[in-house]
C-alpha cells in the first residue's frame, strides 16, 4: 500500500512539472527564470461621458423622434396590482407629471389620438413602453399597463433613478 501511495506521488510530481525530490542531477543544476517586462505606469484609460439616466416620452416608435417629454417633467410614480382575475394579477406603473408636463402631455395625446397615433416611453435609449392613443389624456398621469410583477418593479425603479437624478443634480442651485 505504501509502495502505491508513494507511485502516485512521484507520479503526481512529475506530471506537473515538479521535480523529484530523489534526482540526483538537482544539485549540479540551476534553473533560471526572469520575470516579464513590466511599467510603473498606469495605461491610459480614455475619460468619456456617460449619458444622463432619463425618461424620454416620443411620438411614435423611432429612437430618433425628438422627445416632447423627458424626467424633468415627472413628480412621481408608483406601481399598482390590477386584478385580472382571481388566481391572476397585472401590474401597471402609473407616472405622474408637474403642470407643464400636464399640459404638454395632453397636447401630445390629443394629437396622437386624432391620429390613431402612438407614443412611446423610454428609459435611455431602451424602448419601455408604445401605446396607441385613443382620446386625450388631460389628468396629468401616464400608465404603463399589463406588466408582470418584475417589469413593473424595474420600470418603477428606473424613473424613481431618474427622478432621483433630477433632484440630485438640482440641489445644489443658489449655494456657491
């Protein structure tokens, strides 16, 4: 037993490269090893801007329509279960904007709905939500609806982020 045990060992030495500690040639020779080239200097990372993290409301689907609404107009939202159906829940995120994104956003939606026309809701340049308008929306909230739980949550949380980020940037105004 101790005759296979010691086997493995000088085995498990010898395929990893190591030498065996029973070579007689060890000490006659030395290996020499030199390590790679390396700088002090930290490389050179180049500096860029990350976009501002924004909610962008657009007529139509095209990334590229100028936005008529952004987070700058957005008060607050929450998320809300809708019951469906007894053993099934929907989710909506429900945003809610200052005066003059009210009166903006009814604009845009009664223009949409005479139209039959779409409004989409991005987070950046990610496409959140398209709706086609059917009348005029003049109470000042947007609903994002038939979600489940999760979308809901990450939606909630991304215009909470990008609230959050307005007011951040804002709280600074008038101090020197």
């Amino acid at each position: 037993m101790k005759k296979k045990a010691f086997a493995a060992m000088a085995a498990a030495l010898l395929l990893t490269g190591c030498s065996s500690p029973f070579d007689k040639n060890d000490a006659e020779e030395t290996a020499v090893t030199t390590a790679p080239v390396t700088t002090t200097e930290a490389p050179e990372i180049p500096t860029m801007t990350l976009p501002q993290k924004m909610i962008y409301l657009r007529m139509g689907e095209d990334e590229s329509a100028e936005p008529f609404l952004t987070s700058d107009h957005i008060v607050d939202c929450s998320m809300e279960i809708m019951p469906d159906q007894p053993d099934n829940s929907t989710y909506v995120v429900d945003i809610f904007f200052d005066e003059e994104g009210k009166e903006i956003f009814a604009k845009k939606t009664e223009e949409a709905a005479a139209n039959n026309g779409v409004i989409s809701i991005w987070y950046n340049e990610y496409v959140i939500s398209i709706a086609t308008v059917e009348a005029p929306i003049t109470d000042g909230a947007a609903v994002i609806s038939n979600l489940d739980m999760n979308s809901a949550a990450k939606i909630a949380g991304w215009i909470y982020e990008c609230i959050n980020a307005k007011d951040n940037n804002n709280s600074n105004e008038g101090e020197q």
